[in-house]
C-alpha cells in the first residue's frame, strides 16, 4: 500500500474512524457473539459428521445411542442454525452502526468451518466416501470436496477484499448484490440435498440411486461460488421494507409450505434461488458493440 494511503496518527486515534486501528479492532458484543453462534453451530455439524461415521459399525451404534442417519440430520440442521447466525450478526451490526473490521474476518473465519468444512464433510461421508456411496466416485470424492471447500474459501477471501473500506475511502459500497454465490447459500444447497436424500432412504438403505448428481451439483456450487453472477443479497430488507399485498400473501404461502415440507421445499427454495441467478445472468442485456469500420476500397490503378 502506497504511504500516502496509510492512516495517519491522528486517524489511528480517531474512535469514529472507521479505517484507524481502534475502530478496525473494536469487538462489539452482540454482533460477535451470533458469529461465535455460527461458528459453534459450524463445529458441532462436523462433530455430528465423525460421530455419524464412527456408528456405522454395530458396536458404535450401540456405544453411541444414536444411528448413522440421526447425525446426518443433526449436522443438516447445525449447517441451517449457523445459517441463522449469519445472517443476524451482519444485521445487527449494520443496525447499531456497529461494523468492524474485526468483524468482518471474524465472520469469514467462522464461515470456513460452517459453510466449507462442515458441508464438505457432510458430502464425502455420506456420499463419497472410500468405503460406501458410489463406487465410481470413491476414488475422487476427497478432491470433489476439496474443490468445494477451496472455492468457498476464496470466494469468502474475495468477499473481504472488494468490501474493505480502505477501497472505498470516501465512499461506501452500496451494491445490493453478491458477486458470486454466496457461501452460506452454498451451504444451504448441500445441507437441504442431503436432508431430500435423507428423507427418501428412510425405506430403503442404498442412496446410490439418487446421490448420482450430487457430486455434479457440488462442482457446480463451487464454480458457481466463484463466479461474476450477481444473486441479490437481502441486505436492503429491514422492519420498514414496504410491500404490497400480493407479494405478502406469496411470502405467507411459501412459508407455509416451508414449514409443512421442509425436507423439500428448503431443497427446492436454495436450488430455485442457484438458478435465479444463472437465468437472470443470461436474460442481462448485452451491451452494445459497435460494428467494425467498412473496410476501405483499393484505389483505381493509374
């Protein structure tokens, strides 16, 4: 960073400053304290994952008290409760004006472990892994978990870096949209699968028949996490958003259905929301090239 973009002394004292070292440091309470939710859901998920891997055998099992699908489903649902976290502590602080630096690689921190590891657990030892799911994808399923797990890790890097306030001196980013699939959607989409999936093996032991595409659809999050695809964010929603009533009775009536069918329709909301994105990215308008110059005709003979 150039000398002259350094804060000087007098910023570095500045509490209201938000690009001195005091400000930038600050721990508020109840913004931290969701992301330490987050972060704690995120671990428990993958405590959930071994502990469903170790009580696969018979002694286990009975060790443990619990079966292998009952801690899938727990670590399904960790993955959806450090989703809520999320999405409180970014709007707690940006409504007590509360936002930190610290903050903010706190939270990315906290995402690595819920909405990378976690999911990628998740996915290789249900599905991928060397000693059950597909035969085809026993071989490959670490490096299909690693491709998503270093995807969502940049883009969370990639995330910091185009909303640091030292870019925006001045100014402040107020595009309503992410760039790229965002982690925590990411996550939901792996969680909300494998919950469908879980659902239907209840009868029946074998998921090989209907885990077929869920390695595709993982390849396909992680591109899609590091992408230039727009997806609306929902920062702009707050208690004073107005609407009007037909939006509202929408709203009611996918809630409903959420609650009632949660195992598919939380599947068919986070896919729904995946390829919003891509078909609005599609339908975007291109801009206008102008046509190349008329080449100029050869001059007659003299």
């Amino acid at each position: 960073m150039p000398y002259s973009q350094l804060p000087s002394p007098k910023d570095s004292e500045d509490s209201d400053n938000p690009y001195s070292v005091t400000q930038a440091s600050r721990i508020y309470f109840l913004p931290n304290l969701m992301t330490a939710g987050n972060l704690f859901c995120g671990f428990m998920a993958v405590i959930n994952c071994i502990q469903a891997r170790l009580a696969e055998t018979a002694l286990d099992n009975l060790y443990l008290g619990s079966t292998p699908a009952d801690h899938y489903h727990y670590a399904v649902w960790f993955i959806f409760g450090a989703a809520g976290f999320d999405a409180l502590d970014g709007r707690l602080a940006r409504m007590g004006g509360r936002e930190s630096l610290f903050g903010a690689e706190f939270d990315s921190l906290a995402d690595v472990v819920s909405f990378g590891v976690a999911p990628a657990l998740l996915m290789f030892y249900l599905i991928l892994s060397p000693s059950q799911g597909i035969p085809y994808f026993r071989r490959i399923g670490w490096f299909v978990g690693f491709v998503y797990l270093l995807c969502a890790a940049m883009r969370l890097a990639r995330f910091n870096v185009l909303t640091n306030p030292l870019l925006y001196r001045g100014s402040k980013l107020t595009n309503k949209d992410f760039i790229g699939l965002p982690v925590p959607a990411a996550a939901i989409t792996v969680a909300s699968v494998v919950l469908f999936l879980l659902k239907l093996a209840e009868n029946d032991r074998s998921l090989d028949r209907w885990a077929l595409g869920l390695p595709f659809l993982m390849l396909l999050v992680a591109m899609l996490m590091m992408s230039t695809i727009r997806y609306p964010s929902g920062k702009q929603l707050s208690l004073q958003t107005k609407t009007r009533l037909q939006p509202f009775i929408g709203l009611l009536v996918v809630a409903a259905l959420a609650i009632s069918i949660k195992w598919i329709s939380l599947m068919v909301l986070s896919l729904g929301y995946i390829f919003f994105g891509i078909a609005r990215h599609l339908r975007r308008p291109r801009p206008f090239s102008a046509r190349p110059p008329a080449p100029v005709p050869p001059l007659p003979p003299s």
